[in-house]
C-alpha cells in the first residue's frame, strides 16, 4: 500500500484513533490517581580502606575495594543487614518485604554505594534508608574483621545522609500521561489498519478499483434530503446532487459514443442501493437536455417508480408484455419535459419470463423508434436473475454501487454475473458518496454555488434555452474521459 492509502486510512478513521488516544490518556490520568504515592529516599556510602602507606599500596588498596563494591551492594538487601533495621524500628514486615523496597547499586570504577527506600511515608523512607545504610557498615565491619581480633581493613562512611523527601517519586504524571498518549495512539492505528482490513465495504473509487477496472461514470454525492425529496426536479436547481445527475448523463454521452447505444439498463449487486432514484433521476436529466425519454420500471418485484414520480402503477409493463393493452396507451408523461414513463403493471408471479420473453424484446425496440433514449429500472443483479435476462437484450449496463453498503466481493461477483452474459457495461455509479472526507468523490464544476445567483427578470428572459442547458452539464475532467473512451472502444473492438 502506498503512502496515501495509509494516509487515507488514518483520515477515514480518525475519530477512531482519537477516541482511543483520549482513552489512553484517561487510563494514565486514572491510573496516576489512584495509585499509592510513594517516597525514595537516598543515601550514599562511601568505602575505603583503613591502610595507609606508599602510594603503590594505596594503589593496590584501591583496586581491591572496587572489586569489594559490588559484593557490599548484594550484601545490602540480606538478611543479615536487614533484620537489624526491622527490630530498631520496630517494622512489621520480613526481611524479604523489605528487600523488595531497597535498591542498591554503584557506579563503575567508584567506591561510592547509593542505596534507594521506597515507602509510602517520606519519613519512614528516610529512616529506612538512614538505618540501612547503618546496618552496612556494621555488617561489613564485621564480615572485612581479620580472624585474629584486628580492625577492619574497609571502612564505610556516610556521605550523604537520608532525608525525607517533598514530593513523591512514583506515580509520574508526566510520564504515564506520555505512556497513555503513545499507547493510545499505537492502538488507535492497530484499530484502523484492521478495521480498513476487515471492512470490505465500498467507500470510494479507490476501494471499487480493487475489483474492477470498469470506468466509473460519475459519484452522486450524498444529501440528507434526498430521503425526502428524492428526484432531481425537487432538489435545488444547482444543488450539488443535482450536478451530479447532470455530470453522469454527461459522462454517459462519451460512454456510449463507439455504439449509440439507446437503450440503458439500471441496477445494482443488492435492494437498497439506489438503482431506482438513479435510474428516474438519470431519465429526468436526459430529458432536461432536451430528448425524448423513455422511463421503464422492469423491476416486477418491488417497483417504485410509480411512487416517486406519483403516477398510476396498476397498468404499466406487465399489461404490454400480455397484451392487454397498447403501449401507447400505457406511457404517462411527467414534468415539463418529453420524458415518458412506462410503470411496472401489476407484480406478476413469472417476472424472469416476462423479462426474457420475445415480447420484452420487441416491446424494447418499439420505445427506441419512439424515443432517443431509453432507461430501464431493473432488479438487482444478485437475489434474482431478472437483470442477467435484460442485460442481454439492451445496449448497455449502468450498475449502481451504493457506498457504504455495498461489499467489494459482492461487487465483483455482480459484474462476473453481466460478464457470463456478455453484457455491455457502460461503467458504474458510485452513490451516496461522501461530500468530504478522504472518500469524497472529485467532482469538476464551472461556477458551482449551493444557491442560485440572483438575475433580475429581463436578464434571464433573454438567455437561449440552449445556453441554459450547456452551463447545467459537469465538465468531464479530461482523465476521466480518457477513460471511458478506452473502455468503449475496448468493448466495440471485442463485439467487432
């Protein structure tokens, strides 16, 4: 994975990594606060010996009290030092539980010995420590003491008494507030390595081009009041959603340029990805640039173009397909544009048949004598075969990926479906894309504004309809035109 991946994958879970760096911060804070404090006190020794002579023997005596050190400082935490310190304080502890808060150590090439008492209380640490450091010295006297009664050849001093100390060694609120940053942070980009690793759902273009290569002809951005009003012709006129129908009829144009292809299939991996809103407001957009269109509701399951459009659904596909009725009769026009509508009858209990039938085919060539373009609801392409059974009796496939539901493995296993059935896939919409963020979708607009201008009357009288529909069309970005050029003479060449 390249840098900005990684970058990416922090950007998209950023609220993660904080929320567990701030977690970690509070474990620290916790942690510090409800921790016993505890005081060290520290007193140093001094060793040498008794010896005085020459400056070889002193020499001499020098050496032979570094090599001496290191077994005063082991000697230190024994017994035999340390239950006299018990029994002149009258501690209630064993010589063991106190080893464990006495630390004694030296320097190299030094005859100096620092020894450390850990203790709730400053005072009890310094005394500690005060009488540990007493015990040694009688201990080593002791121990150094030649056999024959003489003195001892090693004497200990005290060079820097224990005294009680101000402020507690232990908890350190600036390291453990360190430990819990770097511990939090650490666990916050674990977390999203193996969220992003886990998560196979389709974020963005970036996680679609892991299963597929086909061009993507446009990303409509997500808007929150597209619940509520989901056609085109209820958003603002320069709403961004808006644009973004207008940028995919545009970018559909220069996909179907090496075929001409009339009739366009809508659908999608899985129900609820937006095939349907796509597939009305793609035939409202076509309409708008001022062709005839043909609106179809071939999904027999769960049709809903009727009801986002608010026309009559109880005579519509089925009724041609049977013969019951005229198509002519059937086609309901909506809006102030030539778009036509033709809604999906009554369910009927065969739909694949239906769709497969001689009748779906003639019925779909009457509509492109009729119309310049034709776009076609259908199911998705998993849960049944009905779009398999279309895709093969129209010029081209539009499959709508909804982000952040669709999974890239059902995805891929859609487009395997269309590839069986040597379907013409013209390239696929990414839907509901994220406005911003590291999944946002790059639009390209010419004077894009959430709002309107403001014209006075005769200004706009006086603009041509022609000019008005050019400035509505997104500007393809040059790369993405590349693109789906290649792909549509790559697809011409394979039929050719």
């Amino acid at each position: 994975m390249e840098l900005l991946g990684y970058i990416r994958i922090l950007r998209r879970n950023w609220i993660l990594i904080v929320a567990l760096t701030i977690l970690g911060l509070l474990v620290a804070v916790s942690v510090s606060l409800l921790s016993t404090p505890l005081y060290t006190a520290k007193t140093q020794l001094f060793v040498a010996t008794q010896n005085s002579g020459s400056v070889q023997d002193l020499q001499t005596g020098n050496s032979f009290i570094q090599a001496r050190v290191s077994s005063y400082v082991v000697t230190t935490t024994t017994p035999s030092v340390l239950q006299p310190v018990i029994d002149s304080l009258g501690l209630q502890v064993s010589s063991q539980q106190l080893a464990d808060s006495i630390k004694a150590s030296s320097d190299l090439k030094t005859v100096l010995i620092t020894i450390s008492v850990n203790d709730s209380s400053p005072v009890q640490a310094a005394a500690v420590a005060h009488a540990v450091a007493v015990s040694l010295i009688g201990a080593v006297d002791r121990l150094e003491k030649p056999s024959d009664g003489g003195p001892s050849p090693v004497k200990l001093s005290v060079v820097t008494p224990a005294t009680a100390p101000t402020s507690p060694s232990s908890p350190n609120l600036k390291i453990n507030l360190a430990l819990g940053l770097i511990v939090g942070v650490a666990f916050g980009i674990t977390a999203a390595l193996l969220r992003t690793t886990l998560d196979t759902r389709v974020r963005s273009e970036t996680d679609l081009r892991r299963v597929t290569e086909s061009p993507v002809l446009g990303g409509i951005s997500f808007d929150q009041e597209a619940i509520k009003n989901p056609l085109l012709d209820q958003a603002t006129g320069h709403s961004r959603r808006s644009e973004s129908f207008r940028q995919l009829r545009t970018n559909l144009h220069f996909a179907q340029v090496s075929n001409k292809t009339k009739t366009i299939l809508v659908t999608s991996s899985l129900p609820g990805e937006g095939k349907s809103t796509t597939a009305t407001n793609l035939a409202i957009a076509i309409a708008e640039s001022g062709q005839t269109v043909a609106l179809v509701d071939a999904d027999l399951r769960r049709p809903t173009v009727a009801k986002y459009l608010g026309l009559e659904g109880a005579a519509g596909l089925t009724t041609a397909l049977v013969g019951d009725s005229n198509i002519k009769d059937l086609l309901q026009p909506w809006g102030n544009h030539e778009l036509q509508v033709l809604t999906s009858g009554k369910i009927p209990p065969n739909p694949s048949e239906l769709l497969g039938s001689d009748a779906m085919s003639a019925l779909i060539r009457s509509l492109e004598e009729h119309f310049d373009a034709v776009v076609i609801d259908a199911p998705p392409l998993l849960p049944v075969t009905d779009s398999a059974v279309l895709a093969q009796k129209v010029g081209g496939v539009i499959m709508v990926v909804g982000c952040h539901s669709a999974k890239q493995q059902e995805v891929s296993k859609a487009l395997e479906t269309l590839q069986l059935v040597d379907a013409n896939v013209l390239g696929i919409v990414l839907n509901r894309v994220a406005v911003k963020g590291p999944d946002a979708y790059a639009y390209s607009y010419y004077g894009y504004s959430t709002a309107p201008e403001r014209q006075d009357s005769s200004s706009r009288s006086d603009r041509p309809s022609s000019i008005t529909n050019a400035s509505a069309n997104a500007v393809v970005e040059e790369d993405d035109f590349d693109r789906i050029l290649r792909g549509a003479e790559t697809r011409a060449s394979r039929r050719g």
